[in-house]
C-alpha cells in the first residue's frame, strides 16, 4: 500500500496518521526477502539441425532459381522421413558490387529440421550435404520434456521455499511467518551439445557420411523469490 493510500485511510478512520506509519514500518522490518533455487541436468531428447541452399550467378533470376530448386529437392529428400519437422527460413538475395557496378548476385535461403529421431535426422543430413551446406546442428530437450521437469522442478522449489521461510523465522525468535509476495519461474538453462559449423564451399556431388552426434545434456532451473512477514 503507497503512503498517501495509508493516510487517506488512516484519515477516513480517525487513526492519527504517525500512529498508521509506525505500524507500516514496523512491518516493513518484519519482512524477509530470499530465493531458493532447483536445478537438474537432463538428457537432450531433441536435435535440431540448419542447412543452407546457396548460389552466385550474374544474372539475378538465374541464382534465385538454383535456389529454389536445391531447396525444392532438399525438400522432397526431408519428407521422406516423417518423424522430422522442416522448415524453411531466412532467404536472401544481394548483389555483388565491384568497381561501383553490380557484377552478380548471391542468394541464400535454410531449411530448419528438428525432431527426437536422431538417426533419422543424421542420416538425411548426409543426403542434403551433397547439395546444401551444414551451417549447424545441436541437441537440446523438446519443449514437453522441458516442461515436464519444469513441473516436477516448481514442487520442489515451493517446498524448499515454504522450508526456507520456517528456517528464517525459527533462527530470528518468531513465532511464525506469513508469505507476503511469492514469484516461481524457470532461470536460464545452458544446454551441452555438439555445434558443427558451416562447411566450406565445393562439397562433393555424392552423398556425404552422416555427421557424427553426441546427445549431452541440458540444465533446468525454476527460481522461487519472495518475501514472509514475521509474526
């Protein structure tokens, strides 16, 4: 409550206004602010890979086609694995300046693809490097495992807070404690995967080997801040 509510109220009550501010900040002194923390590492169930289509041609509609038809037949490569969800993103074309006149074009467009079945996703990566370029690859959790072990995390952190809260009023004499303000939610989570980078340029027309992956781990945490009043 804002000071001005407190002598509005305190006015309308008859209550001498010094008498109410007292009693505001005595309160305020009997109020204890922390957090407690709950983390956990779990096992990326999730891979996550980009791959770019890209060409360079001195005439404009030329590279945007050679484009559109490596990104049409990565397409047609990556529906025949139905457990994995594609995307494309991000296309782009520019032109190349030299001599303050445009040379040729660049042009450039991904394709995302995610999905739990690791070995389908690695072996299509192997298929589409023939033709496209690996620009990353990573394991992370899928957003149910995530919220699951959200779930189970917020339990624990509400209890580990209420325990908290009965430490605090024990060690400094009182005789119990009431929650005044209480806020759960998820801090930053760092997950450990393998990142390839983007190949180089001239891959070769044939099928390259799948990359090799590696699944690591990811961190959860929830956060449990607030604040009692002791009694």
């Amino acid at each position: 409550m804002r000071w001005t509510s407190v002598l509005a109220c305190t006015a309308l009550l008859g209550i001498p206004a010094g008498v109410a501010a007292h009693d505001e900040e005595a309160k305020a002194l009997r109020r204890v602010g922390f957090q407690v923390e709950r983390s956990r590492q779990v096992e990326n169930d999730w891979l996550r890979a980009s791959v770019v289509a890209q060409a360079e041609d001195a005439d404009a509609a030329a590279v945007a086609e050679r484009v559109n038809q490596a990104m049409r037949w990565a397409l047609e490569q990556g529906r025949k694995e139905s457990s994995l969800k594609l995307q494309t993103t991000g296309y782009q074309t520019w032109p190349i300046q030299e001599d303050g006149r445009i040379r040729r074009w660049q042009a450039s467009q991904q394709l995302r693809i995610e999905g739990s079945d690791a070995a389908a996703l690695t072996r299509l990566l192997g298929e589409l490097q023939s033709r496209l370029q690996l620009a990353s690859l990573e394991f992370t959790l899928s957003p149910e495992r995530r919220r699951a072990v959200e779930q189970e995390l917020s339990v624990e952190v509400l209890k580990a807070f209420r325990e908290r809260a009965q430490l605090i009023a024990e060690t400094l004499g009182a005789s119990g404690y009431e929650i005044v303000r209480i806020d759960v939610g998820g801090g930053a989570s760092m997950p450990v995967y393998d990142q390839l980078q983007m190949a180089g340029r001239g891959m070769a027309e044939k099928a390259m080997a799948a990359p090799a992956t590696k699944g690591g781990t990811s961190r959860v945490d929830v956060l449990a801040s607030g604040a009692i009043e002791l009694d």
